[in-house]
C-alpha cells in the first residue's frame, strides 16, 4: 500500500509538473526584468522586476531591488510593458460555434466554453463572468430544464490556457422579454410575471450560487412589455433577503431611479439610455446610497464599443474601413470571410447609416456624471453572439472608455483590479499573493490606449500560454469549416 501510495504521488507531482502548476517540493521560480509595469493600482514601475512562484506573485519591484529566489528563471522584458490580465463582467459565452458562425444550445458544452476562454486568454483576459448561461432551472411549471451545470462546473476548474469562468445564472425577464437577438438564448432566463412566480424563481435561481442575478428591464422600444417595478422590487428585495447581488439591464431614466432606490448593483449597459440624460435625481441617489453605505459598491459596464467602432469608423475617408478591422490580433482568431459577414463592406451601410452618433455621446456622458457621483465603471463586452467579437472586443472596451473621457491609466485599473474585485477573481493586480496572470506589450497603452493590442505574450497563473499554437489550431478550424459550407 505503501508502494502505491509513494508511486501516485510521484506520478501526481509529474502531472503537476508537466502543467507547469508545481508542488511544494518542485516549485517554479521566474523572475521577470526589466519591462515597464503597470500594476493595475494605478502604479507604474520602471525597470521593473517582479518574481513568480508555480502561480502567484511573490515579490515586485525595481530591478536590483527584489530578492531573486537562487536558481530562479530570469526571463528579460527590456523595451516591454506589462499590465495584469483583464477581466469581463459580461460575458455570454458557449452557444456560438466560431468556426462555422452560427449559434445553437447543442453548442453549449465543455470543450466549446473552453474554446471561448481560450480565446479570451488570448486576448489578455484571465477571467468572465457568463450572463444568461444554458443551466438548469424550474420551468415554471413544476417541472425542470434538465439544462444540466456545467456553469457550475467550470467555475471550480482551472484550464490551463484558458481564462477562469464564474457565471451569473440564468438571468431573469418578463416572458419573452430578456436576451434578444439569437432563438438559442431567447428561452435561457426564468420567466415571471407575478410576485409569486418572481419570489420562487429567485430562490431557485440562489441554488447556484452565482455572482449576481441578472435581470432586464426593457420594453424594446415600446414593442413589449417588460418587468414593471412592483415586479422588479420583488425580486430585488427577495435576492438581497438571500444575500445576493443584483445585476440589471434597463434603459429608462424612471427605472435606472427606482433599481437604483432599491439598492440594484450591477448595470450591463448604461443605466440611462434611450436619449434621457442623467439628471440631478439620479446623481443624488447615487450620492445618497454612498453616504448612507446603503449597497455602496455600484458598478456599470457601459457597452459603448460598439457605438466607438461605428464612429470611428463613420469618420474614417470615403466610408474606408477603419483599422481595427485590419488588425492582425482580429484576423489570428476570426476568418475573412466572417468579418466581411459581420463588418465588413457587405453591412457598412447598413451599420454606419444607422449609428445614431447623438444617443452613443450622450451615453458616454451619463456614464462619466454617473462615474463622477460614485459608481465604478469595469470591463464588460455583451460578446457571445456572431458580430460581438470574442477577446477582440474587451480591447474595444478599452477604447471606448478613453473615448468617452476616462484616462488610459483609468481605463486599465477599471477593467483589471476593479472588474476583478467586482467578479471576486484574484486576478487583476500585479501584486505578491494574487494569480501571476499578464500580459506582455509590445508598445506602452498608457501613451495610446490602442497599445493593448500588440500584445507578444499572455501568461495565466504564471504560464505563458502558447498563443501561436492556440491561433494555428483557430485557422485550420476556419480553413476546414470553409471547405464544407
């Protein structure tokens, strides 16, 4: 018994080793020289050094003045910049297939969620958090899904090459009246239209455990009815009651005012929206709630990449495509063809013609004042269907909060140590103790934010995690997919 236990043991420390993840008696120990760091506290080091033990931070500072472990790894970032890996608090991943562009709920399985945080990873992202996720829930007839966990599951598992995964359920809607876009995520939330129906549901919906509950309230334009606010109250007072964290995406001025009274968290999108502007009211509540510590932490992800890309690309001469469709981080993870499908001058009219410059400004500004009174703005990219760009858009986020009036150094705290401490992933800071998760820069964002994306290596929990094999892999899926349509 002896024996075997001795033998397990040596064949679990090779496992480790070969995942480059360590025990205690083989550790791994690098240190890296030389690059300019930003930490994500909003702290640049020169010259930096900063040491990592299997996968954590142990130690960061100047060059010269951080104790090298004896017999570490020196790796040499002169002329690089580093900044900590990013993270997305809106995320709706594991429908789409990439490589074949189109989306279904067979699609939602281990290995196509793992695709998806590969693709983030690569992109300089080490962790998500999935809204409207395919997992089991009551149907509302006394009966269940049988959607099966495998959000759940994947956020207890750590994949090496692949970002961390948390979820936020199912979300929550008046029927019919949640995710739109793709028939595959139409039907994925819990559908209430009565108190009763509302108070079950978020105690199904708790079971899980997840980060938020994510909730809309929209009526499209008009065009169908939505949760009203005796409605919405419910379940924000029954998720509190239950310790949970409420996330929501609505677009009236009246309804941000009254989630925002009722204590609401999260916002996935601006909270005003729809030509309103954020007026005195709003700013006082939030204000309000900060004074009193009534839910102080607020946080929003605009979602203004979109209206960023089509003005930029409004402005560009002759209608010419602008050039982040040109990129080569862009075209190592979605074919040609599909970017001419979803971006390219087949829909230049039609998107361009449409963008409604006055409504993406006035956006950015309610986000800025809302900022401004006490809410935090994080990362959030709403990718997972066909035209949001998995990985590719979170670099688009990063423009459009510069673009709307936040720093570059702003912009990078916001969307790595404060999405990670909203999310709860440790990850985010280059500091000792957390997750040795970062990227390598060819060019220093803090002078262009555009920077983020010469990106020359990305390393998770200390890794760095082989871009050029993932890319290769990419672009034969692309190639074969292209032989069979």
């Amino acid at each position: 018994m002896r024996r075997l236990k001795a033998i397990a043991s040596c064949l679990m420390a090779a496992a480790y080793l070969a995942l480059g993840l360590g025990t205690q008696d083989a550790k791994s120990q690098t240190v890296f020289e030389g690059a300019r760091l930003i930490t994500g506290d909003g702290t640049t080091i020169e010259n930096s050094a900063f040491v990592v033990v299997n996968d954590k931070f142990t130690a960061v500072g100047r060059r010269g003045e951080v104790a090298v472990p004896a017999g570490a790894t020196r790796v040499d970032l002169s002329g690089k910049t580093v900044m900590p890996a990013m993270v997305d608090m809106h995320g709706h991943l594991g429908f789409q297939n990439v490589a074949a562009g189109n989306m279904s709920k067979e699609m939602f399985t281990r290995d196509n969620l793992i695709d998806h945080l590969q693709r983030m990873a690569f992109h300089g992202i080490g962790g998500v958090v999935g809204i409207g996720d395919l997992v089991d829930r009551a149907d509302g007839n006394g009966g269940r899904t049988n959607w099966g966990d495998l959000p759940v599951r994947m956020r207890d598992e750590i994949v090496p090459g692949a970002a961390r995964f948390k979820t936020a359920g199912a979300g929550m809607a008046w029927p019919g009246a949640g995710a739109q876009g793709h028939a595959s995520r139409a039907d994925v939330m819990y559908f209430v239209s009565t108190p009763q129906e509302a108070r079950a549901a978020v105690q199904d919906y708790v079971r899980i455990k997840p980060e938020f509950i994510k909730i809309w309230v929209d009526d499209r334009e008009g065009r169908m009815k939505t949760l009203p606010p005796d409605l919405y109250r419910v379940i924000i007072e029954e998720a509190h009651r239950l310790n949970t964290p409420v996330g929501v995406h609505n677009t009236k001025l009246a309804d941000a005012k009254e989630l925002m009274r009722a204590g609401v968290e999260g916002w996935l999108h601006v909270p005003v929206r729809g030509g309103a502007a954020a007026d005195d009211e709003i700013i006082g509540i939030v204000k309000d709630r900060v004074a009193r510590n009534f839910h102080p932490k607020m946080w929003m992800t605009p979602g203004l990449h979109g209206g960023w890309m089509l003005s930029t690309w409004a402005k560009t001469p002759n209608g010419q495509k602008p050039d982040f469709l040109d990129d080569p981080l862009l075209k190592a993870t979605y074919s040609p063809q599909q970017l001419e499908e979803h971006w390219g001058e087949a829909r230049k009219q039609g998107l361009v013609s449409r963008f409604d410059a006055h409504e993406y400004e006035l956006q950015g500004k309610n986000a800025m004042a809302l900022r401004a009174a006490g809410m935090r703005v994080v990362m959030g990219t709403d990718t997972g269907q066909s035209r949001h760009l998995i990985g590719y858009f979170n670099h688009m986020v990063l423009e459009s909060y510069v673009a709307m009036g936040m720093t570059p150094m702003e912009t990078i705290v916001a969307s790595t140590r404060d999405s990670a401490e909203i999310g709860g992933f440790d990850t985010g800071l280059v500091a000792p103790g957390k997750s040795a998760d970062f990227t390598v820069l060819d060019a220093n964002p803090l002078e262009r934010i555009s920077n983020t994306r010469r990106i020359n290596k990305v390393y998770l929990r200390g890794q760095d995690i082989r871009r050029e094999a993932m890319a290769a892999k990419w672009q034969a899926q692309f190639n074969q997919a292209a032989t069979t349509r």
